[in-house]
C-alpha cells in the first residue's frame, strides 16, 4: 500500500526505483553499455517522482504541488547534490521540507535511494506555508513548513555562517566525552527554538524528534544539551544510526523534528 490518507493528509511509504518481485525498473536506471544516459542518482531520483509519488498522491486525492515533507534516503550520500538537483526540476516551485539520509543498504539490488513524503489532500481545509528566519541557509536542505497544528521544519545540520560544522574542533581525541553532540545539539536547537518563535510556537511542543548519527556514541552529548536546555520536558525521540560519511564534514547529528503549533 503506497499511500494513506487521515483527514487532511496522505502519508506515502518509502519508495524505490523498482518493479515488486521485479528489482530495478529500467526506466530509472543508466545501462550499464551506456556511457552518455544520464547519472544514476539522477534517473533513480526522477523515475521516483513521475512513476511512484506523482501515482501514489494523484490515487490518494492530491498532487506534487501538496507536498509538505520527505525525507531522502540515500546509499551514497556524495550522491545528494545531483539527487537535490533532480529533486528541485519538480519541486523548485513547490515548498516542500527535505531531509537527507545516509543509509547503508536496501532491499533492491542496485537501488540506491528511497523517498517517502507527507502532503495534503487536494481539497484540504488546512494550507500550507514557508516559515523563514534568520538561520544560516546551509544548516537545512528546504524550507520549514507550517501545515495547520503543525510545523515540519527540513532536517537540520550545525553548520554555522562560516560553512563549518560547530564544534567540530572541541575534544576530537575523546569521543566518549560526546562533546561533538552536546555543541551540535545545541546549535540545531537554536536554530529549532527560532523558526518555532517565526511560527509563533515553542519546542515545549516537539511532537516527534528523529536524530541520525553517525556514532550513536554521540547520543549522550545529545540528550544532555536537551536536559540542560529544556530540563524534565518530555523528548519524544528515536535514535538511529547511519553509516559515515554524513552530508558535512564533522557532522555528529542530523535532526528532523515535527512539532506543535497548537495554543
């Protein structure tokens, strides 16, 4: 079942470039005699949009234009600027939250990305709309959406305004310490607490917090920055480890959030 739809929204499984019980679909997939068909990420990436979400959200009642969030899986993540690239020739107009994944492996041999995504229903009472804030422009690969009772900001990375990881120098030698998550953590929350201000709510109200490490060893670092910053609140999290290297150089955590707008 590729889609589901609650309410005002369709939630759309993870998608590959495949044919069930039939691996890779030619139709997104360079061959290998061929030297001048276009690059793999790209026609994985394209063959997706048209053949598996553009289907799977026109079936449930809503199109591309209603997207609000995905998140990109990839196998090899020096693959993200061309997957970004052939993601933005569809969605350049469309505001939709994006985060990116690295991922080790997946169930289709030569499958090499998966996306799944949130949209609306074509006739949704709720709309949706772009938050911005001063945050540095490379700590997301998307905007923050605002949707009803919710707000989807894209996954955040710590990269300052100087393209730097934060905190990349601090205890390089001591992993144990998790400095690394502490000061990233604190980065992206800081980042988190001003797009919740621009949408007029708070993370008091984190719904759903997914953090991808490279190193779950940098975990504690992460958690401690949540207890120092926000005390006995509740975090709703999962903690998933991915394979190295992350999108940045020095990067400890990617961390995507859903959270409330609700007064």
């Amino acid at each position: 079942m590729p889609a589901v739809v609650c309410h005002d929204f369709v939630f759309v499984a993870g998608q590959m470039a495949h044919n069930p019980g039939l691996g890779l679909d030619q139709r997104g997939h360079v061959p290998e005699h061929s030297a001048w068909a276009g690059i793999e990420i790209c026609k994985q990436t394209e063959f997706l949009i048209i053949e598996k979400l553009r289907p799977a959200l026109e079936a449930a009642g809503s199109s591309l234009e209603q997207s609000l969030k995905a998140q990109i899986y990839l196998a090899n993540i020096e693959d993200a600027p061309d997957c970004l690239d052939a993601w933005n020739q569809y969605y350049a107009d469309i505001p939709c939250a994006v985060t990116v994944v690295p991922t080790k492996s997946f169930a289709t041999v030569g499958g090499i990305v998966e996306i799944n995504l949130i949209a609306l229903t074509n006739g949704a009472a709720r709309k949706k709309q772009v938050v911005e804030t001063d945050i540095p422009g490379m700590a997301a690969y998307g905007p923050c959406i605002k949707v009803g009772e919710f707000l989807l900001p894209s996954g955040l990375i710590a990269i300052g305004r100087d393209g730097h990881i934060a905190g990349r120098t601090i205890s390089p030698g001591f992993a144990g310490l998790a400095h690394a998550g502490h000061i990233q953590a604190e980065a992206i929350y800081d980042y988190a607490e001003a797009l919740c201000q621009a949408a007029g709510t708070t993370m008091a109200k984190l719904l759903r917090a997914q953090y991808f490490v490279a190193d779950v060893a940098v975990f504690p670092g992460v958690a401690m920055a949540w207890s120092t910053r926000f005390g006995r609140q509740p975090h709703p999290f999962v903690c998933v480890q991915t394979p190295t290297p992350m999108p940045a150089p020095g990067t400890a955590v990617i961390a995507d959030f859903w959270i409330s707008t609700l007064q």
